[in-house]
C-alpha cells in the first residue's frame, strides 16, 4: 500500500496532479483520495419505497463517509459545472414550475417519461463526462468510486441528480434541436420529458426519432405511462402543473393532497408538515 501511495503521489507525476486538484476541491488530503477506491466504509444500503403510483423505487443510500464527499463533489465543484438550458430540475432558481412555463401558449403538448432513469445514466457515460472536464488516472477513478454504483448514477447519492444534467447535456441538445426543427419547444425535468408546438398537429416523425435518440443514451420510455398527447383546450397537465391559457395553476389532485393535509393538521408527521410547505411553495411560485 505504502509502495501504491508512493507512485499514485509521485512528485511531479500527473496522478499526484489530479489528486492535487481534487484534494484541493474536497478539502482533504491527497493521501486519503488515494484510498478512496479501497475503502470499505464508503459504501450504500440497498432499499424499497413504493411510490404513489405502486410502482417501486429502488434507493441506495450512501454511508455517511461517502455522502460526506459526495456533498463536497456537489458544492465546490459538480453544481458550478454548465447544464443544458433545456434541464430544469436540480439547478438552483429552476423548478416544475420552470419546466411547465416553458410550453405555455402552445397548441399542443408532448410528455413521456424515462425509466429507471438515474440507474440508466450508466457509468460509461459517467466516466466519458469526467474525461472531458480534464480528469484522469487515479483521481478519475476516486471520482467514479464516489459517484456511481453498480454500473450508473445511484438513487440517494447527493451527486447523481447534478451529474444526471450534466451527462445528457448532449441528449438535452439533441431533443431540444429534434423539436426546434418543427418549431417546438423542449425541456426535461429529471426524468420527465415535455415537448410542445404551435400546430394543432403532433410532427409525425417526432416520437420514433426521441425515442432513437434516448436509446443511443441508453433510456428506455418508460412503458407503463408511455406518451402523453394533450391539446391546449384540455389544460395539459405537466409534472402536477396545469397550463391553463397563459398561466400555470396546481392540478386538482395536488390540491385535494393540500386539502386532505390541512384537514388534519395536527395529526401530521415532520414528513407530511415538509410536504405540505413545499405544496404551499409551489403555489406562490406559479403566481410569480
């Protein structure tokens, strides 16, 4: 190990270089990211949630070792990296809001889901988007050690929904040119898909050429909501946001959920009081 720590620390070599850098970023020492990739405590615990839907999600929860430096990643370096325009969620000043206002107007509205989509970022691409940014030999590898887990980004890892834009930068390009080219719109919200015209026609190459498009990235849509065709006269619906004319209001099943909560005000466990803030949010955020 003394021999490994020697050579990856090597004065004047371009491992102790990357680990310099990346030493400096986290604010730990070169010797501690050189055994990243061997240490044990930095791990995940694997679990279930079922969603509102039914379906189930699978969670793996990072050791607080591991979310320690997964914080830092995100703060000092992944969240000042550039996003797509296009990405909506998990960016500072953008919200649901930001993704449904962006088809306001519009005749008519496309959506589609992606599945699995944070285990489907897979580490291929990853590691592509480290290597662009600079990275390489030893400190390319703590970087994969920190942020990926079995083969793509983890569900609970606070640095998968930042590298979740900035590795489909070029799929958020992709979409956004595909829709432009029939005069659309384009914006992503995670997983969430909205395209939008001004035609009363959905383009009729449109879904084979998105869905070819996620597949050269590895996404699938997701089948059991598949897509989501909606006219303007319909109030389309996007991520719990209604497009109502030229303004946005709550869809009815987020307003029977706040109704549901205040009744029972009292009663209400610290999750449900969260939820129930963040509802009330969201509402004063429509009406900016």
């Amino acid at each position: 190990m003394i021999e490994l720590l020697s050579r990856l620390l090597g004065r004047g070599s371009r491992a102790d270089a990357g680990l310099q850098r990346l030493a400096a970023i986290l604010s730990v020492p070169a010797a501690e990211l050189a055994a990243v990739p061997g240490n044990p405590r930095l791990c995940y615990r694997q679990f279930e949630i079922r969603k509102r839907s039914g379906r189930i999600r699978q969670i793996a929860a990072p050791s607080g070792a591991l979310k320690l430096h997964q914080r830092r990643l995100l703060k000092q370096y992944l969240s000042q990296q550039y996003v797509h325009a296009a990405a909506t969620a998990f960016r500072s000043g953008s919200s649901i809001a930001t993704h449904a206002r962006r088809h306001l107007g519009q005749q008519i509205v496309l959506t589609v889901d992606l599945a699995d989509f944070f285990p489907a970022t897979a580490a291929r691409r990853v590691r592509r988007w480290f290597r662009e940014q600079g990275w390489e030999g030893a400190a390319l590898d703590v970087l994969m050690r920190l942020t990926v887990y079995r083969g793509g980004l983890p569900q609970g890892a606070p640095t998968s929904p930042a590298l979740s834009n900035l590795v489909n930068r070029s799929l958020d390009e992709e979409l956004s040119e595909l829709a432009g080219q029939s005069g659309g719109r384009y914006s992503r919200y995670c997983d969430d898909l909205a395209f939008s015209f001004r035609t009363e026609a959905e383009p009729m190459t449109l879904r084979p050429q998105v869905e070819a498009c996620l597949a050269r990235h590895g996404y699938e849509v997701q089948a059991e909501k598949g897509w989501r065709l909606q006219a303007a006269a319909e109030h389309p619906e996007i991520t719990g946001l209604v497009l109502a004319g030229r303004r946005l209001r709550l869809a009815d099943h987020i307003l029977r959920r706040i109704r549901a909560l205040r009744t029972r005000w009292f009663g209400l466990s610290a999750n449900d009081r969260q939820r129930l803030a963040g509802y009330r949010g969201l509402a004063k955020m429509i009406k900016r």
